[in-house]
C-alpha cells in the first residue's frame, strides 16, 4: 500500500474543493484588476485549454490531480453561469446582437481552446482515447 502525502491527503471533495478555491479566487482576483468586458471570455478560454490539455493528459493523472485541477481548479477558473448572465442581461437591455455574439465567441474560442489543449497533450506519440 503506497501512502499519500501532502494534498493528495485529502479527500476527494477536499481536493475538488481546495481547487475550485483556487480557481474561483484567480477568476475575481482577475475579473477585479482587468475591466475591459473581455476578462471572462479570457478566462473561460484559458480554462477550457487547460482542462482539455488535462484531458489528454489524464491517463498519466492520478485521480487526485484530476480532482484537483480538472474538476476543481477548472471549473472555479471558469464560469458558465455568469456568462449566461451576461447573456441574458444583453438580451434583457435589448441587445440579441450582442447576446448572440457573446455567446458565439465565448463558446468557439472555448471548444477551439480544449480542443487544442487535448490535441496538445496527445502529440506525444502515445494513443489516448478521445475525450
């Protein structure tokens, strides 16, 4: 039996929890300094890459690292929920124009970005099944 040390200590929902922590902290921290209205599809973007380059990756992952940083720091980086708010305030301020290319941009960049990241992992000679 091999010991675990260090974060790999905790338990699933701890580690899940410790990196959505991180994420979510990143995300306002960044969403606070930069105010341009982009920082969110950045972020989400970012966020895609990195979760689809940890999915190419995942064979080599141990289940702590997945938890840590796929499903918790990825998922506290990005932020599917206040998107659709933007959304729907764009469509509530009768802007469908700019709803609709909110919602265009933010989820190409984002499939193209996890896409590139798995892609990314993957060019290392080794087969991995698709995502």
């Amino acid at each position: 039996m091999t010991s675990r040390t260090g974060i790999h200590q905790l338990p699933p929902a701890g580690l899940v929890a410790a990196g959505a922590t991180t994420g979510a902290v990143i995300r306002w921290a960044l969403t606070s300094i930069v105010e341009n209205g982009n920082q969110l599809v950045v972020l989400n973007v970012v966020g895609s890459f990195l979760i689809g380059w940890l999915a190419g990756r995942r064979p080599s992952l141990s289940r702590s690292t997945w938890l840590l940083l796929g499903t918790g720091f990825c998922g506290g980086l990005t932020s599917f929920s206040t998107f659709a708010l933007d959304v729907a305030r764009h469509l509530d301020n009768s802007q469908p124009t700019t709803a609709l290319q909110a919602t265009a941009v933010t989820v190409v960049l984002a499939v193209l970005a996890a896409v590139a990241g798995f892609r990314l992992a993957t060019t290392t000679g080794t087969e991995r099944e698709p995502v």
